[in-house]
C-alpha cells in the first residue's frame, strides 16, 4: 500500500473513520485536529486510530514485558524463588487448580480438544516417541494400577457384562451364525 497521510478537520474525521474501517481508500495515515490522550499531535495509523508515538510506546512496552518474562523463567534466583513459593503453598495451589478444574469442566475438555485439534500431528508424534522411549515405565505403571484397582476392575467388568446381557448374547449367537454361514458355504463349494 503506498503511503498517504492525509490532515483531517474533526468534522471529517468521523467520515474517514468509516471509510479507513471497510479500507476503502489506500490511505495509511491521518492527522487529527485534537491531539491523542498522550497530548501528542502526529499522524495516526488509519487502520486502528492509534497515534504513532503511542503505538511505538506501546509496543515497547510490550516487548519490555516479554522480555522480562523470558528473563524471569531462566533466572536462577527467580526459579528457586518460585520453586520455595510453590513448596510454601503447595497445598493451596492443588486446591485451587481442583478447584479451578471442577468448576470449569466444560470450558477445559473444549480448550484441550481445541489444542489437540490445531497441533494434532506434533502432539501424536511427540505422544509416541514418549511412550517409545519410557516403555518400561508405562508398563510398570498400568500394572501397578491393574494390581492397585484389581477390585474396581473387576466390578466394572461385571456391571458392563450385567448392563449389555442381551447385546452381548446377541453378538455371540450373530458371531456364531456368521461362522456357520461361512462353513457352509465353504461346504457347498466343496460339493460343487
Ligand atoms: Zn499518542
């Protein structure tokens, strides 16, 4: 987009507001009579309105955060700090997130499956190769639970066999006529 910036009287600038809105124009910048809220009196970005001067500041801003926040991650000292705070308050800080969790059920499984759906073939992947590399540990884990949970199992078992009685009957004797079906028909051709 070529560059223009044009001087706006307050009277017009409700008008280029509207027209920069559907970007009709190729315009990219206005002056306003009134100055921004900063006091600052030089042109503004057409798309959004905002003065340049505010816009450098508050992407400076922005960084200067990111950066600190980068910074705060890898710091020694602010690592042990949030390691000592979380040992301090561990207790609570389990609470809230079960509670956090409980009462946000919905909006959480949405999110998790949002996620999984947008980065489905790098999770998959990097899912695989963990359980490729810890194989023993989940081996051992689902025994330990199997061993830990033998009764539940079990009784989960037998209610599902309790609740789909006559589904699972009828699978069986569907299994069974298939199998004889099959046989008989191996049988006929044999005769032919
Ligand atoms: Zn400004």
């Amino acid at each position: 987009m070529k560059s223009l910036t044009i001087y706006l009287h307050e009277e017009d600038y409700q008008k280029v507001k509207q027209i920069t809105e559907e970007r009709r124009m190729g315009l990219s910048q206005f002056y306003r009579e009134l100055s921004c809220i900063h006091s600052h009196l030089i042109p503004r970005k057409a798309k959004t309105g905002v003065c340049l001067e505010c816009l450098k500041n508050n992407q400076r801003k922005y960084y200067a955060k990111i950066r600190k926040s980068r910074q705060n991650l890898t710091d020694p000292e602010k690592i042990l700090k949030r390691k000592a705070y979380y040992q301090a308050n561990r207790k609570k800080l389990l609470q809230n997130g079960k509670e956090y969790r409980k009462t946000n059920k919905k909006k959480i499984k949405i999110q998790r499956q949002q996620h999984y759906q947008e980065n489905k073939e790098r999770i998959d992947r990097e899912n695989k190769a963990w359980r490729k590399s810890n194989k023993d540990r989940m081996d051992k884990y689902y025994k330990t639970y199997y061993n830990d949970n033998l009764k539940d199992i079990r009784a989960r078992k037998r209610k599902y066999y309790e609740d789909n009685q006559e589904k699972l009957i009828q699978y069986q004797r569907d299994f069974r006529k298939s199998v004889k079906e099959e046989k008989n028909m191996i049988d006929d051709r044999d005769f032919l």
